[in-house]
C-alpha cells in the first residue's frame, strides 16, 4: 500500500512523455549533438543529407536485410544448395531500393573473391544508380575467425583459442588479415569481435568468446577493434567493427541459446560490462544487440541497457544494430508487444538504431506507420539515421563504393597461413603429460583413432564457410586433418588409421602409442545447445578401449568447449585442449605431439570436473567453503594451467611500496622467471588479486594483467605489473557506482603470493 503513490506518480510522469522523448540524460536532439565528431566535413554531409532525405529514405538506412532476399537462388543457410553461385536478383533488389531504399545488407557464404567481387559491385552500383542522394549501401558480414565466408581464405582459430594463446599479438594479427583478404569485396563492416564472456561450457557459443576472464575478454577484443578498424593496408577502405552481444548474452540459467538470463546487477556490472566499456573506448563503431532477456527484460526493448547503460554511460555514440529478427521475437517469442508494430516503437524507443530485420520490410511499414500516428518523432529517427551515416562516412564509403579485384593475391598467402598456423600452435594446452609421454620420441608405428581424427569440419568449428558447414567436400583439398597432419609429421614411422572403435584393438598391436582425437564436431547458435556436458558416451567408451590396450594414450581434444572427461582423465598419458583451431589446426596438432613445437597455451576458463560443478576462476569463497562435503576438486584444471616441454620457476616477487595511499598511486610488482628445463620456451605470466576484506564478496582471485614472453633454457626475465587502485582495486555495486575500499590485497602470480594495502 505504502508503494502505491510513488507507482500513481511514476505512472503519471510516464504518460506524460511522448515515446519518443528520453526520460532522463540530454534531449534527442542534444544527444545528437553530443555524437558529433570534429571532422565537420562528415557532420555538414550528415546534415545536408538529412535535410534532403524523405521519411522513406531515412528509415530504409535504418533497415537490414539478408542477402537471401536479392539473389538470385538462396544459398544462404544449412544444407543450402552448395553448387549456388551468389549472383545478384535485380528485380528482387529493384523493389527493395525503389520501394524501401534499403540502406544496408548482410550474409553470405564462403564464395569465391571473383564471385563476392561482382555481387558487391552489381549490388552497389544499381543502388548508386537508383539512390536518389547516392548514399552507398554498407555489407554486414560475420568473419568471425579470420575471412571464415571467403572460399580460399586464411582461416584461424576460434576465439577461445586464441584466448588460450594469452598473446596480445594474435588478436592484431587476425584482425589484419581478415582486413586485407576482405576489404576489397566490400565486406566492409564486421560482425566481430565477441566481447561475450565463456562462464558456462553449456552455452553453445563458447568457442565465440575470448573466455572467462572480463580483463582478458576487454584487451584481446579491444586489440582486434583497434587494429582492424585501423588497418591502413587495405586502403582506401576502412573497416567498422560490431561489438557483440550487448550484454550478458553469454550467460544464460538453462546455458541454452537466447534462453532467460538472471543476474545481479552487480554481477551484471562487474562482469558483464567491462568488455563492452572496452570496446566503446577502443572506438568500435557498432554493437549488435543481446538477442535474450535479461532479469526479464528482453533486451531490445530495454531503455534500461540500450540507452541508460549504453548512451548514457558508456557513452556510445556508434550504431546500435539488433540481431537476426529480433523485433520479431519481442512478440513472436518474448511476449512483451502484441505485434511487431508494438514490438517496433519499444525497440526504438528503447535505443535501436538498425534493424536485422532480416526477410522482410515489415519494420519500413511500421516505422512509417508509428511516424504518421505521432509515436516516434522524425528527429528521432534522425539520430539513428545520423549514426548511420556517420559510420557510412568515417569508413569512406561514399568514395570508395565500389570493389576492386586487382589485389586478390593477398587472400590467403603463406604469410597469412603462417600467422594463422602460429595462432594455432600457441593456443594448444597441454593439459597433462604423464612422464613426459610427449614429445613423442622413437616412434615405429602410431595408431591414430578417434571420431574427429580424420575430419577437417571440426578444425573450423562453426562459422566456417558455412554457418554449419559438415560437408567435407567444402574444405580446402590443402587442409589437413589430424591424421594427414601426423602422417607428415612422422614420415618415418608408421602412422596407422583405426577408423572405428572396433579397430583400435588390433591394430593397436605393436603401436608405441595411441593418439586418440575426441571432441565435437562443428555447430552455431542454437545448434550448439547440449543437455549433458559430459564427453557423450561412445567416445568415452571409445577413450577407454585405446586405454585398454596398456599403451600410453595421447588424448587431443577438437571441441568447441570443455566436455568433461574426468573419467578417463588419470588413466590417459597426455591431454591436449585443442579448442577449434582453425585451418592450420591439425598441423599445429602433430608439430606439438612431435615436438617440433614447444607449447604454451593456457587455459583461458577453468576446465570443469563434475557437471553440476561449472565454476569459473573468478568465484565467490563460499561456492567452495563445503568442500569438506564435496570432495572433489573444483576443476579438473585451472584457468592458467597449461605445460611445457620446458620447466619454469617463478622466484623473487618484489613490490615497489608496500602501501597505496592515493586512487593514481601505483605499486609496481616484478617477478622472475627462469627457464629451468632445456628448451626455449614462450611463458605467459598471469597476475591475479584478492581482496582480502570487503563490503561485498569479492572473487577469490581475478585476473588483471598477463603478459608472454620468450625465455632461453637457463634465462631469467623479468615480468611487471603496475598496480593502480583506480584501474585494479575498485569494484561496482549493485548501483554500477565505484566502489574503492582501504585494506588488505593479495597478490599472486605462479605459485608466489605477496600482500599490499590501499590506505587512502
Ligand atoms: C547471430 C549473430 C550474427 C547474426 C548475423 C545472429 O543469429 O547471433 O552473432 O552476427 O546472426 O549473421
């Protein structure tokens, strides 16, 4: 009862409000200001054109459509026709353009650069041609692991593996080459990278992410922005980033795809949040918006995260572009409008600025419909048609609309393959290696089995050349599998293949070793949803059968995430996390169990043991405070375990202060590391914190700071990190306000600990 009036006067102010007024923060038309940048060269045109633009032109930049609907057979989704040459469907385009002046397309397969070269040029030029105010149209496509819809392109490993390298080089250098091979076709806005965290191994997306740690996720996906929306190389292009999911799209109750999220919000700010802060200051461009709910709220029609947390606080100024249908889904499958024009104004009302609609002009027939009856005003479409054209202008599309095919020799070059094949032997972990089982010395013959051994689909992994893509057929005739790969590798010996599980015993006879490749094969999006996280049965079963033999089994696993293999884990000799390494991958594979390659990835999430047991490094005291009653271990490994040929030990962790007495002041922390083995090797140095006490529970320890180095056998290197209160120690409440407390921190960086204290 008590609430009652607050609720009558809320209610009140709420009607108060024309939709398509802001609540709270700048004016729309202060907002719009704000977003102006110092070229006014760009902001005149913005202005001009605005001021030319009909109703009709401004919403159909507001509009995406997928390239299904202007070709001239679809080639676009699983088990599509692959004999299907992606030609442009002028009569298709012809009532899109004249009708609905279509501002921006998206999709595709992996075609040839000569194919992708004349769809784009023939898209583009009927548009110039039609245009009124010859405003180009901008090509949304996921190259997510490299040019992964490019036939012929260099493909990498997916994200997680590159967050297993803990190499700030190889998100740069994967941003580089998707720039160069893609520039040219007119791909020229990404829909990378994913600042989504991989906090459950249950969310079929994983592989998307740059794994668990916030930090990690912000510099890795921060480092792709920059370098790919700044990639000089492919002028005169430019490139816009899409930072996806915005936010919290990673880590649904169920772990099923676009299923309900339910988090604190301080949860939500601590974790959630920071990526995407990263990648607004990194300057991306874009954001595709989370396409579930969160707390229930769906997220498209949230002014709560679209405007209040994405404008208002981060800042944004870029485009906000929903994902595939998803005004759709806010009746369709949310529930919360009765149709889609209702669905429609709260999207927009809520901060959207594009819609991915992506079959039909509905949303042109209701966004001009909500015009007319007064329900959006035209200076808000102006602000979204603004960012737009913003982003259109700042990648120079309006003078270089057009393709070129003079520089296709740059699309997948061995330069391009090596830096890929380096990403993928950097990201391999080695999880376990029982009596330096490897490198594997002295071989006569190998058995090599296993459900993915021969296969190259579950190297790519999903968003390769097809959004699912089993077809065999389709990878390149130069890519190895696992077992091809070993075959080079040990030409010597005799590499033998057991196709099946009943196999393995005989001709396990006389082997000196079993290479046993297990894992998944390649899914997307909702194709990924499982509902056991245990490795499935058969391959278990098939893992124990290569046990049974005596000989020592070499475990390598191709998946897309941690499936748990805790059953078999202590019986094998070695265990290789291979994740979804990318084109390059099986070679990477046979050089590390060679020893051609000395490795050095680490784990970027905690591997689980037991499925009711999925917690990251970043846990709270108390999830594991029972342990006395839960006796087992609360990973199989942690997050940062990986092993080397060679030995490292971490000595002399020194501070520069012992006390922090101001938000800028800094304590700088050395450590040294020798290579005590007798190998060269590259070791990553992972700094973690503890706060001690706190208003709020705090994690157990969080990454903050990593670096990799190169270190000779016998050579000690040093490794810093500069802590600082304003960057390190402070946390959000559940009010997303700072909070900065005195008191203990713990420090921790290999097997060495040392303590510090904020004394303001
Ligand atoms: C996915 C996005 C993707 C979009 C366009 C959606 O279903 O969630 O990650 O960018 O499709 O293909």
């Amino acid at each position: 009862m008590r609430k009652l009036p607050v609720l009558v006067i809320l209610f009140a102010l709420m009607l108060s409000c024309t939709p398509s007024e802001k609540k709270d923060g700048l004016s729309i038309r202060d907002l719009r200001k704000s977003e102006q940048t110092e070229n006014t060269a760009i902001e005149q045109k913005i202005d001009e054109l605005l001021s030319q633009m009909t109703l009709e032109e401004k919403i159909g930049q507001m509009t995406q459509i997928n390239n299904s609907q202007i070709v001239t057979e679809s080639s676009w989704g699983a088990g599509a026709d692959l004999s299907i040459v992606t030609k442009v469907d002028t009569a298709k385009l012809g009532n899109l353009l004249r009708k609905y002046h279509i501002g921006s397309f998206l999709n595709g397969i992996a075609e040839t650069p000569e194919v992708w070269y004349q769809f784009y040029k023939d898209l583009q030029e009927y548009n110039l041609q039609v245009s009124r105010l010859k405003i180009p149209i901008i090509y949304g496509v996921d190259q997510m692991h490299g040019p992964n819809y490019l036939a012929g392109g260099t493909i990498f490993p997916h994200a997680i593996n590159t967050a297993c390298t803990f190499n700030n080089e190889f998100p740069a250098n994967m941003a580089h080459v998707t720039a160069n091979e893609v520039a040219d076709i007119g791909h020229l806005w990404i829909f990378a990278p994913v600042f989504d965290l991989g906090r459950t191994p249950l969310w079929g997306r994983f592989y998307e992410t740059l794994g668990e740690s916030p930090y990690q996720a912000a510099t890795m996906g921060s480092i792709f922005t920059k370098a790919l929306q700044s990639d000089t190389t492919i002028a005169p292009y430019k490139i816009a980033a899409s930072a996806k999911h915005f936010f919290a799209y990673s880590d649904p109750k169920s772990g099923w795809d676009r299923t309900p999220t339910d988090l604190s919000t301080q949860t939500l700010y601590e974790l959630h949040l920071p990526p995407f802060r990263a990648a607004v200051e990194a300057g991306i461009e874009s954001v595709m918006i989370n396409s579930g709910e969160i707390n229930g709220e769906p997220v498209h029609a949230s002014y709560w995260i679209l405007t209040d947390i994405l404008r208002n606080e981060l800042k944004f100024k870029g485009v906000a572009v929903t994902d595939w249908e998803d005004i759709i889904r806010l009746y369709r499958n949310h529930r919360v409008a009765a149709d889609e024009r209702e669905a429609t104004l709260m999207a927009i009302n809520a901060g959207i600025d594009m819609a991915m609609t992506p079959y039909t002009t509905d949303f042109c027939e209701h966004m001009l419909a909500l015009v007319r009856e007064g329900k959006i005003s035209e200076e808000r479409i102006d602000l979204s048609v603004a960012r737009i054209l913003r982003m259109k202008l700042k990648i120079g599309l309006f003078e270089n609309p057009l393709p070129r095919n003079d520089r296709f020799d740059r699309i997948g070059t061995s330069e391009h393959k090596q830096l890929a094949l380096e990403a993928a032997r950097e990201s391999l972990v080695l999880m376990r290696n029982e009596n330096n089982t490897l490198p594997l010395t002295n071989i006569k013959k190998l058995l090599v089995t296993g459900p993915v051994a021969n296969l190259k689909a579950p190297l790519g992994g999903g968003w390769t050349l097809r959004w699912i893509n089993h077809d065999e057929s389709l990878y390149p005739q130069s890519m190895l599998t696992p077992f091809e790969a070993l075959q080079k590798e040990f030409s010597e010996s005799a590499i033998v293949l057991a196709e099946t599980e009943a196999d393995v015993k005989a001709k396990a006879q006389g082997a000196d070793a079993i290479v046993v490749l297990a894992g998944e094969n390649s899914y997307a999006e909702g194709f990924g949803s499982i509902d056991d996280i245990n490795l499935p049965a058969e391959q278990t079963k098939w893992i124990q059968t290569a046990i049974s033999t005596g000989k020592p089994v070499i475990l390598v696993l191709i998946s897309g995430r941690p499936r748990i293999i805790t059953d078999v884990y202590e019986k094998t000799s070695a265990v290789i996390f291979a994740g979804w390494p990318g084109f390059e991958g099986a070679q990477a594979i046979a050089e590390v169990i060679k020893g051609k390659i000395n490795p050095s990835g680490k784990l970027a999430f905690n591997y689980p043991y037991k499925p009711n047991r999925l917690l990251p490094h970043n846990h709270k005291p108390t999830e594991v405070l029972l342990a006395h009653e839960i006796p087992n271990p609360v990973a199989l490994a942690h997050f940062g375990e990986g092993l080397s040929y060679t030995t490292y030990t971490y000595s002399s962790l020194t501070l520069s202060d012992s006390i922090l007495r101001a938000d800028e002041a800094e304590i700088k922390a050395t450590v040294t590391v020798t290579n005590t083995g007798n190998r060269e090797g590259k070791e990553a140095v992972l700094w973690f914190l503890f706060d001690e006490v706190a208003s709020l529970t705090r994690p157990v320890r969080e990454l903050k700071f990593y670096e990799k180095k190169s270190i000779r056998p016998g050579e000690s290197v040093q490794y810093s990190f500069t802590i600082k209160p304003s960057e390190h120690l402070w946390f959000p409440d559940k009010d997303n306000n700072r909070v900065l407390e005195n008191g203990y921190f713990t420090l921790s960086v290999g097997n060495l600990k040392t303590r510090f204290r904020l004394e303001k």
